[in-house]
C-alpha cells in the first residue's frame, strides 16, 4: 500500500534524428505510511520530472506508477501537489483559495468552508481568511498553498521545492511549519529541494538523484525529523556532528557528479 | 566631506530641466527607480488648459481665420445653440443618442460574439486554424475600403452602420480574449487538475478570470476602433447621428460645428474609458499583481 514506483524511465524524443533524451531512467521508488521522501539533485536531475509521474501530470514511457495497487492514470486529489509559486488563484480571497480544491470535487458551501477554515488554523492563518493573496508576503502565499493541498485529504502530498523562493529566515520557520503539519496529519510526503541542509532536516528518506540519464544515484536513511519533532531544537538538530557530516558527504557527492558531468 | 561624496546634487540643480536629467531619491510611498510614476492631474489640465489657451490666442490675434479655427467662444455658442435648437430639426441629444446606440449596440455585440470566439481561439486549435485567416485578413483593412460592400450587400440602411462598426470592433476584442487565456500559469492549471478538475472547469475557474484582465483592456481598445468608425459609418444615407452631424456640418464650412462635434465625441468616448478603468480596478485588481 501506497505510492509504489516500479521502473519507470521517461524518454523525451527529439527532432532531427538527434538521439531521445532520457530524463528518468528505470527508477525505482516506495513512498508509504508517513514516509517523508526528499528528493535532492542538481538541476536537471530529473526531479521534477519524477514529480510530474506521481502527479499523473506527465505519463511513463515504461514501468508504471501505483496507488494503492492501483495504476496513476492522471492527475488526482488522492496526489495533491504545492508548487513554488504562481499557483494561487489573486481574484480569489485566502479562505477560497484554501476551498479551491474542494470547491472543484463540488463540495457545498458550508462543509467547503468548515474543512478549509480546519487547515487555515492549523496554518496560522486565521486573521487572513479574507486577504487577498497576492497582497501577502511569501512565505504566507505559501502557507495557503499547503493549506489548500491538505484539504482533500490527499494520500500523498508532493511538494516541488516549496521553499525555494523564500528568504532563508521564513525558509526555516517554514521548515518546521512542515514537519509539524506531516507530524500531525501523517501523510506521506514527496519533497523536492536544491538544499542539501533542508533535504537532511526534513526527511525520513533521502534519494540523491544525477544527470544525464537522470536516475537515483545514493538512498539515505534520515533520523533528524524525528529528532526534530522529538523536541531537540531545529538548530542543535542542524549543528550535531552526525548532521553536519551527512551534509558533507551528501554535497561531496553531488560535486563529483557535477565534476563528473562537466 | 559628505559634500564631495555626492558631487552631482549641487551642480546640476541648476538646469531648467533639471529633473529629467539625474535621478532623485523618492518620498516614502514611492519606488526608487519605477519609471512613470506619480500623479498626473493637474499637469493634464494644465495641458488641456494651454491648448485652450493657444488655440485661443491665434483667434484672438487674428492670425487664423475664423473659417478655418473658429475662436473657443464660438465653438462654445454653437454647442449652446445646438444644445437649444438642435441640428437638422433634430434635437442634439437625439444626435447624441442615435450615434451612442449605434456605437454600444455595436460593441455589445463584438463583445458577445467576439470574446467567446477569442477563448475558443485560444482553447482549441481546431477554432483557431479555422478563424485566424478571416479575422487575421479583414483586420488591417481600414473599414472605409470595405464600407462600399457593407452597403451594396446590406443597403444604407442601420444594418450596414452597425455591421461596419462591430466589425472594427471584433476583431481587436477576438485577439485580446485569444490572447488572455494564455495568462494563465502552468502552476495554476497543474494545480486545478490535480484536485480532480474537468477540462471545463479548469476553464471556468482557471483560464477565464486569469483571462478576464486582459479581455478588459481588449475592450477598451474595441470601443476606442468603434467611436474611430463611428463617423465612416455614417457617412452614407444618415441624417441623424453626431458623425452625420460634422459630415454635414463640414460640407456647409460651419467649421464651429465641426468642432464641437469631435470635442463631443472625444469627451463621450473618454467618460466610458474613465467607467472602463474604473471596472478595472473593481473586478481585476490583482492585474498584474501575481
């Protein structure tokens, strides 16, 4: 049960009898119970693209994506996705932005507002349910974007470097937004990022995808969310000596690959 | 010593034009920086006010003859006159009316038509291939080429009037609404279909009010092209209507009249801009926002 990857490999063809570009190659991948899956890679890694396969947005040229045993067609609200950024409605208000999601599966007015006014809470964001969005800061945006995420109830929630336009203060206060929020409604969790140190923090399993063909190149095993969400500060989390020297072997790896490409 | 850090600020505040050539720190509220920024009001009345002024002083002078520049005071007595009197045995505001029903009537519908069609264009290829080459052919042609055919095909009667002002219309309303619905981001589509949207209602919910900002300035521009038609339509066989009235007006020399009646029509034209801006802002205040 849950999201099962099985060889799945993404060829783009190409014009002018130029060889296909392989963007995903024969990945393999398991994202269950509350696993928090974080994926970290240079860019064009592939990362999105594989994003794009459990959002059903982008189909498999083999192997094949499942859902609880069943195969992923399409895009579904079982998959919801946050983005990292542009993907809020600006004429609609926080609260009906949060309701979006419901509002399109046809769910009535007052149980639509009840549900999306729930994860406005849990967010923080109750003083803004009528704000207009775009006259919000970042990290706030963002906010309502998780919110809006979690209220259908998805099996798996996929998260394409949502930190990654905000500055590094909210970055980390969003953080651990995050892992509170997984913490309290144990979804699974498919999270893409550039920053070594956020993927570490975050997840309870690291892939460290490479280039050209893009596929998983290392699996990491991580204790530091649960640390974290234990009580140990976010910053003794970050400074303890078996973190910092997974951060150094993990950025030691994407440099060789880099080098390995160039 | 701070003096010399900023050796600009005393030598050239001298310049008459000074603040066009440096850059100045802003007030607070402004944008260091952002170009066209600040009000504009009273540097456009006193622009209005100038042109009055001139136009004034070369009647006043004598130095154009009346036939040809009629002094504003007279301008101002033939709109009393025809305010009182009418033109042509028809009452002003009939003018008024007739030309603004002509010019509305055809705008409602260029947009009826028009912005549905525009979304399709956008929406569907098959749409697009179809009308592109019609809309794409008639729309440089100046609608006084194509005025003779309205005519021979639909008489001289309110059809072909209305018909050659709508189709001025049409087709910039058609293009901005075409235009629109590529406003919005693949992020926001992504994010309607992965919460289980229809093809119709990532439409409805997504794609038209991203769209909806820049179908609103199509149609301002739509009804700036209809006022433009508005006196080649009624060119032929009208006897009412303000582009009726400075035609006719013209053939007599009664250039007060004419006068007047382009001041009319600008002024009209501009009080619906000033409404349009003002929906504007009530239902798309996000434009360019996000």
């Amino acid at each position: 049960m849950g999201l099962n990857i099985k060889q799945a490999s993404v060829i783009y063809p190409t014009a002018d009898g130029r060889p296909p570009v392989e963007a995903l190659r024969t990945i393999d991948l398991e994202i269950v119970n509350d696993d928090f899956v974080v994926a970290l890679g240079a860019s064009g890694c592939g990362k999105s693209t594989l994003l794009s396969l459990i959002a059903g947005f982008l189909a498999p040229s083999s192997g094949e994506i499942l859902l609880d045993g069943a195969k992923v067609r399409g895009p579904g609200a079982d998959r919801a996705v946050v983005f990292q950024k542009h993907a809020l409605m600006p004429w609609l208000n926080v609260l009906d932005n949060v309701a979006f999601g419901l509002k399109l599966q046809g769910v009535a007015e007052a149980p639509r507002y009840e549900i999306a006014r729930g994860f406005i809470r849990l967010l923080g964001l109750s003083d803004f349910e009528t704000s207009r969005v775009y006259k919000l800061s970042g990290g706030m945006q963002q906010r309502v974007g998780i919110a809006r995420a979690l209220t259908c109830n998805p099996k798996v929630l996929l998260m394409d470097e949502p930190l990654g336009a905000l500055d590094a203060l909210t970055r980390e206060k969003a953080q651990e937004l995050i892992l509170n929020i997984w913490h309290t409604t144990a979804k699974s969790v498919f999270f893409i990022t550039h920053s070594v140190e956020e993927a570490l923090f975050m997840g309870t399993k690291l892939i460290v995808m490479s280039p050209r063909p893009g596929r998983i190149a290392h699996r990491f095993d991580l204790p530091f969310s649960r640390q974290f969400l234990g009580g140990t500060s976010a910053r003794q989390v970050k400074a303890s000596p078996e973190f910092i020297a997974l951060r150094e072997e993990v950025l030691k790896i994407i440099f060789s690959d880099e080098e390995a490409a160039a | 010593m701070t003096e010399h850090s900023y050796p600009n600020t005393q030598s050239r505040k001298k310049g008459v034009l000074f603040f066009l050539m440096k850059a100045r720190a802003t007030k607070p509220g402004e944008t260091y920086g952002v170009p066209g920024q600040g009000d504009t009001l009273w540097l456009s009345v006193l622009s209005i006010l100038g042109i009055i002024f001139v136009w004034w002083l070369f009647t006043f002078m004598g130095w154009v003859k009346p036939m040809f520049l009629p002094s504003p005071q007279a301008v101002l007595g033939k709109f009393v006159q025809v305010w009182n009197e009418g033109f042509t045995n028809t009452p002003f505001l009939e003018h008024v009316g007739i030309s603004a029903a002509r010019v509305f009537g055809a705008f409602l519908l260029a947009c009826l038509i028009g912005i549905p069609l525009g979304i399709a264009m956008g929406m569907s290829p098959f749409i697009r291939g179809i009308f592109d080459p019609p809309l794409e052919f008639y729309r440089p042609i100046p609608p006084l080429a194509y005025l003779p055919l309205m005519i021979i095909w639909f008489g001289i009667g309110e059809t072909s009037k209305v018909l050659l002002i709508f189709l001025s219309v049409l087709a910039p309303v058609a293009l901005g609404a075409r235009s629109g619905v590529k406003s919005a981001a693949i992020e926001q589509i992504h994010a309607a279909y992965s919460f289980g949207a229809s093809r119709w209602q990532v439409m409805s919910h997504v794609i038209l009010p991203s769209a909806l900002p820049e179908i609103l300035t199509a149609m301002r521009i739509g009804i700036g092209f209809g006022w433009t038609t508005l006196v080649a339509a009624e060119m032929v066989a009208a006897t009412k209507g303000l582009g009726y009235m400075v035609l006719t007006a013209s053939q007599f020399l009664q250039t007060s009249t004419v006068i007047m009646g382009i001041i009319v029509i600008a002024i009209i034209a501009y009080a619906f801009d000033m409404l349009m801006r003002w929906i504007e802002r009530r239902i798309v205040p996000w434009k360019g926002r996000m």
